[in-house]
C-alpha cells in the first residue's frame, strides 16, 4: 500500500545526508561545568540578544553560585518569580541547602524538592538547552554541575479563543484552534475525556524546531496507519515549518493532483468527529489549521452543522452543495460548448434571446467567460487582500460596475454575466475552501475543451477527471471511498446525511478493527402506553 513512498525515502537518502549537512544541527556537546563559561555560551549562541534574561544568584549558606536563564515574553513571569526564584531563595531551602556538602548535592535537592512547579527536566547537552530556552523554559544553572534543570514556564501572550473565521456555523460551539499547540490539544480532550486518546510530539525543522503532535484514539485507529504517519513524518529534513500546509505538502501521496488528499479545519468539534472514526489529527504549533488524514473526496463537502440537526435538513443542505460543486465546475464550460456547438439543444426562445444579446459582442462565448472569469478572479485575490474595512465592499461594488459596464460596452452578453455570477456564487458553497480552489482551475480546462470540442471535449474532460478521482489515494485509503470502491455500510454519510441511529458502524476503510459505534436499535419511539 506504501511501497511508492518507501521507494522515495530510499531514493533520497543521499540527498538527505547532504541537506543535512548543509542545514546543519545543533550542538550537542556536554555543557561546561564553569557557570561563567556556560552562561558566556549562552549568550554568544543568541546573539547577546536584549530579550535573553540571565539572573545570577548565589544560595547562601551552600556558598555556591547560580544562574537562571529565559528568554523575556516566551515565559511566564509570575511563574518564574514565584515558583522559580522564590522557591529557591526562601528560608525553608536555605536552612536545608546550609548541610550540603557538594555542588552534586546542590543540584539534586533543587532538582528533587527546592522547585515547586509542576515539570522539570535535567539537561546535559547544548541542544537540549538552547531548545528548552527558545521553548520558553527557565532554565538553572548551578557552578559545578555540567547539568542543568529546565522548569516549565512557557508563557507570555497568545490569541484569545475566538470563533473560526474559515468555517462557520449556525448552530454548533463556536470556539476554534489558536496558535498555541498547547490550547489546541486541550480543546480536543475537552470533548473526548477518554484516556485512551494519546498525544505524541515531535520537533521538525533543524531552525525553527516546531512542534509537531499526532493525536490518535487507541483501539480505533489503525495502527498500519499510524506507522505510516510516523515515517513520513520522521523522514521530512528541512529548515523549518512555519505552518501546517508545509506538513501538508511534504507528506500527501500524491502531491502534483490539484484536488487537496488531507484534509485542514479550524473547528476541534471536526477534529474530535473525526477521530472518533479512526482518523489521525496533526497539530502543527504557530498555526490554528489541524491536519486530518487519511481523507476521502466526500469530506470536503461535510460541515459539522450537519450533524447538529434533523437528518432531512442535513441531507437536502448536503444535496445542494454537490448541486453547487457541479455549477461551479461545468456552468461556464455547458454554456460554451451549448452557444458554440449545439446550438439545436436550446430551445428556439431561449436561442432567439441569447442570439440578440451576443449580436455587437465581437469576441466569441470562449473569449468572453475567459475574460469574466479571470475578472471575477481579480475581484475576489483584491477583496481578500484589501483591508477589511473596504475589502468587502470593494469587491461588491467593483462586480456590480464591472459587469454593467462590459455588457454596455458591448465586450460581453448579459447572459455571459449571469452565468459567471452563477458560478462565482456557487463556488463560495463549498465548505473547504481548498477544495473550492481547486474547482476554480479545473473550471478553466474545461472551459478550453469545451470551446474546442463542444460537449464532446466536455465528455473527455470529465471522463479524465473522474479517472484520476478514482486513482488518487490518502495513505492507503481510496480517495472516491465508499463510492469507488462501493461500500453499502459507509453509504450513510457519504452524498447523503442519514439519521444518526443508522450510524452504527465507522468507516470500514478507516478502522478495519473496531468498527462498532453504537448499539443497534437506538431509533427513537414514542413511548409505549
């Protein structure tokens, strides 16, 4: 199922060792057990950088000199005074420290009972401290002891919790991921209490050192799945991560197809559902976008509001956002190859109507969607990059003068108006907006066959289409699952949306081993008299 990219990791060992040669890895070498020396170290490694804070001290009756490090607005400063400084500086630590007889003692009592925070570590490499440093930690450094301790007190300020701006419902919890892997990952165990969901980190990027956590509900997922993760992961070698679409694009099966095979939300509602069927999160510190993986076609037209309500709502929303998907992606390309080639399929009226309109427009109906489209393009790159205040406006106003002052002008027909306005709109439907990406440059393709071929080129162009659909793959797992392969049992939440006492079992692709869900006869009745 992996052979390709096992092949690939092989291929690339040797490139591998020179990039990391020339990116090049943190020290590791044993600290100096000088204080001075150390603290010089430090200093030198960041640049004697103003936000570096170093704090010498000396514990009192042991005589002997101390040091801790941080780096300002990384760290929680109330942590650090009062359960750093303080611990170590009241009376309580002084009268006990006066009986050590060594440095070595000196260390392990701080180490065991002077620090009253929650998680501490010993150091003993310049890799492990420069990270624990630049992680927002305080770091001790003791004269001495070519060992250090790291305290936990990652602060400073951070994004509030707010509502996600990418995905938004009507009814359902309105909080979202922020930039703290920290919150993100509470977020998720605030809605699956079971400890059976497991959390595993790792660092990627031999700069940035960003932090990576994959988030797995054990006895659900598969674990061939979860294997496979883990290798792709260890084997990206790069400089940095700078936000999940780097994890995104270093590690999808097929990264040349234009349709999106992993899927990206803001919402931790979405990423629990999800890993109650057996699904993978990835959660990439410095961004509120959480992977999900392995992921089907059918995803991308999911919301989590559907969920929230009566099955028959569900399924006629779910409904008109495939009706939408097929506007956004054939509207223009049908009309072409209809007003081009097959005129006869229109009726005479209608016919009559688009021939007066099309009368003074000199180009031909190719020319005029292409012209609209890429119109329609520029108005929606400017009203997202505008400020927000005029952004929208902007852009609703440019559409409104731009579209009556082409059909005026005689540059295109009031129908190739509609039409492009049809499918711009129909466009924003789709809840992925990656997705919703993608439509919009395969639209542009099959614009071109259709003006070339008519419905002929359109009928090859799907065909294609429908081709790599069907070859793409998300780890392992078909990406037109369960529609290609067909699976009857996942076919309840699929195109359609059924009742959530029908969902008994989860996605056989996705958790082949524990595919119970709920128990059967769980339809509600009235009660009985």
């Amino acid at each position: 199922m992996f052979n390709w990219w096992r092949l690939r990791k092989q291929n690339n060992g040797a490139t591998r060792n020179q990039n990391e040669e020339m990116v090049g890895y943190s020290n590791e070498l044993p600290l100096y057990f000088d204080l001075q020396q150390n603290l010089q170290q430090i200093s030198q490694a960041l640049g004697n950088s103003p936000d570096l804070k170093i704090r010498e001290f000396e514990i009192r009756n042991s005589k002997v000199q101390a040091a801790s490090v941080f780096i300002d607005n990384l760290t929680d400063k109330v942590v650090v005074d009062d359960f750093i400084m303080r611990s170590l500086m009241n009376d309580t630590a002084q009268d006990t420290l006066k009986n050590t007889a060594s440095d070595k003692n000196v260390f392990d009592y701080i180490k065991k009972n002077a620090l009253a925070i929650g998680e501490v570590q010993v150091i003993k490499d310049w890799n492990g401290l420069m990270l624990s440093i630049l992680s927002g930690n305080t770091v001790i450094l003791i004269h001495g002891s070519a060992e250090a301790i790291s305290g936990d007190t990652r602060g400073g300020k951070s994004r509030e919790l707010s509502e996600s701006t990418s995905q938004v419902v009507i009814r359902g919890p309105k909080d979202g991921f922020t930039e703290d892997i920290a919150t993100n990952v509470s977020l998720i165990r605030r809605r699956i209490r079971s400890p059976n969901l497991w959390l595993e980190t790792m660092n990627i990027g031999h700069v940035t050192h960003t932090t990576v956590a994959i988030m797995y509900i054990k006895g659900i997922v598969n674990d061939q799945l979860l294997q496979e993760v883990k290798i792709r992961l260890n084997d990206i070698q790069i400089d940095g991560i700078l936000e999940s679409g780097y994890i995104e694009q270093l590690i999808e099966d097929q990264p040349t197809s234009p349709f999106p095979t992993i899927y990206s939300t803001e919402r931790p509602d979405a990423v629990a559902g999800n890993l109650l069927e057996g699904r993978i999160a990835l959660i990439v510190g410095g961004t509120p976008f959480v992977l999900i993986l392995p992921t089907t076609f059918f995803m991308y037209f999911q919301s989590v509001e559907d969920y929230y309500q009566r099955f028959d709502i569900g399924i006629a929303v779910r409904l008109l956002r495939y009706v939408t998907f097929f506007i956004s992606l054939w509207g223009p390309s049908i009309y072409i190859a209809a007003i081009t080639f097959h005129q006869e399929m229109i009726p005479t009226p209608l016919l009559i109507s688009l021939a007066a309109q099309r009368e003074g427009v000199p180009f031909p109906a190719y020319v005029e969607a292409f012209i609209m489209e890429a119109s329609f393009e520029i108005l929606r790159e400017a009203g997202v990059r505008m400020p927000r205040a005029v952004g929208q406006a902007v852009s609703i106003v440019g559409a409104i003068v731009l579209g009556q002052a082409a059909v005026q002008a005689g540059i295109v027909s009031s129908a190739m108006v509609i039409v492009v306005s049809i499918t711009g709109i129909a466009s924003f439907a789709t809840p992925a907006f990656n997705m919703a990406s993608s439509v919009r440059l395969l639209r542009f393709v099959l614009m071109f066959l259709a003006a070339t071929f008519g419905f002929y080129g359109l009928a090859i162009g799907n065909m294609m289409l429908i081709a790599h659909l069907c070859s793409l793959r998300s780890f392992g797992v078909p990406y037109m699952a369960p529609l290609a392969p067909f699976i009857p049992a996942d076919q309840k939440d699929a195109v359609l949306r059924l009742p959530l006492w029908s969902f008994l079992t989860r996605p056989r692709l996705i958790s082949p081993k524990n595919m119970t869900r709920m128990k059967q006869d769980m339809k509600p009745s009235p009660p009985k008299e």
